[in-house]
C-alpha cells in the first residue's frame, strides 16, 4: 500500500463536546493487483485522524471503493497504521 495524495479538512465541531480538532483525510492509495483490497475502481482511505493536548491519534478509519463510494471491511495491519498516522501528522496542516 502507497499513499499518492491526499484531501484534508479540519472539521468544525460547533458543539464544542469534541475537545481537541479533529481532520477528515481522504488518502488516495496505489494498491497491487494481489492486495486482496485491490478494486478496478481504486480504493481510498477516509481518516479522522484527532490532536489534542500534544497527542496525536487516529480516531477511526474506513477503506472505501473510489468509484462507488461503498466502506469496505478491512483493517490496517500495524505498521500500515504508523504509516498513516506519520502522513497524517505530516500532512494535517498542508
């Protein structure tokens, strides 16, 4: 799994009941055709990824088929989740 680019948005809360902010990413993946994740249509990875108080996570993740917008039910293995959250925190401010 490569990411090749990326959307963000810092999300609003006008509550106020989330304390910290929180991102929306929309990472855009290159895939092997034997990843068993592989789609014609490509796939992307829609992250919320969460700051607060010097902590940085990942809030909750889905995979989603680019071309039908459908969440697919796969999980990160662990170093593809370091490796998110390293872009993510890289990328949150861009």
């Amino acid at each position: 799994m490569e990411i090749t680019g990326h959307t963000v948005e810092l999300l609003n809360d006008p509550t106020g009941i989330i304390e910290g902010e929180r991102y929306e990413f929309f990472l855009e993946l290159d895939l092997d055709e034997e990843d068993e994740l592989y789609t014609e249509g490509g796939v992307k990875l829609r992250v919320l990824f969460a700051v607060h108080d010097g902590r940085e996570w990942i809030a909750n993740y889905d995979f989603i088929e680019a071309a039908t917008g459908k969440v697919m039910g796969f999980a990160l293995e662990e170093d593809e989740e370091k490796e998110v959250l390293e872009y993510c925190h890289n990328h949150k401010d861009a």
